[in-house]
C-alpha cells in the first residue's frame, strides 16, 4: 500500500468505532467516517481497504475517504468524526435602519384592504419601498419575535398571522 495517509488504529481506537456503530446513536456522518476509519485501518491481520472500494461500499466519495483518512492522520480521531464547520458566511438582511423601518410599518396602519399586517405583507412592502431587494417574510417575523413589537400596539406579534392556506 503506497498511501501518504495510511490509518492505524489502536485496539481502544478500534473498539470506540466498533461500539459506535454497533449502537447506532452518533449522528449518521460521523457513523459514516466511523466505518470509513474501520475499512481503511491497517493495524489487522488484513490490510485497509482502497479508497475506491470504501467508498463503493459506504456510498461516498472516494475523495471523501481521503480527507478522512487525512484528518485522522493529522489531526486525530476526533477530528476525523467532527463534521466540517461551515465555511458559509450569512450576513444580516436587515441592518439597524431597516429594522427600524419594519416596526414602524407593522407598527402602523395597515394598507387599505387589510384588517391587519401579515407577515408576508411587511416583507413585500420592505421591498416595495426599497429597503431590500429581498426578503422572506421568516426574516420579518424573526427581526419582530427579536424586538417583541406587533401591530395595533401589540407586544407579542401575536396578531402577525400567516393567512389560511399559505406558508
């Protein structure tokens, strides 16, 4: 075998894996790199599996079965049963001004037609009025949820409902 990341586990590395299988209660990817570890060791008798054929087996990447490997070799186990953190960085779709301008839409009167503001109705008129270019009306109702502020004086935003038959 001519890996630059061959996998060797001690008996107690082993038997942790093993265990963790066995009871199935770890979070299904870590269960995976699990038996990834497992079919690439080359501490047994028998020799670790090839990528490709892990990777068959498990239903992955044989990429995948690399970085693990490579994980477990630099980093250690837990590194290597610790799923990637994202990288995906999510900005704020209101700004302080923004936020502003939504309680003081749902704050007052709502438009002609309506009995009261909806949630999505905030979100269309946030972008009506330029505020956003877009914006889910999940966004408005968690910026409203966060400042406690409902329409007609509320201070639940309990009275922001969803109309029938939408979601």
């Amino acid at each position: 075998m001519n890996k630059k990341y061959v996998v060797r586990l001690t008996g107690e590395e082993r038997d942790l894996l093993e265990g963790m299988i066995r009871t199935g209660t770890a979070a299904a990817r870590k269960l995976a790199h699990a038996r990834i570890l497992l079919k690439a060791d080359v501490s047994t008798a028998e020799p670790g599996w090839e990528d490709q054929r892990i990777g068959a087996a498990l239903e992955v990447s044989a990429g995948t079965v690399q970085r693990i490997r490579q994980l477990f070799v630099d980093e250690g186990l837990d590194a290597a049963l610790r799923p990637r953190p994202s990288r995906r960085v999510y900005g704020a779709k209101l700004d302080g001004s923004g936020e502003a301008h939504l309680i003081a839409l749902a704050c007052g009167d709502p438009p002609a037609g309506h009995a009261r503001w909806t949630l999505r109705l905030l979100a269309g008129k946030l972008v009506e009025l330029a505020y956003v270019d877009t914006i889910a009306h999940e966004t408005v109702r968690q910026v409203l949820k966060k400042m406690s502020c409902g329409p007609g004086g509320g201070t639940s935003g309990a009275s922001l409902r969803q109309p029938a038959g939408s979601s």
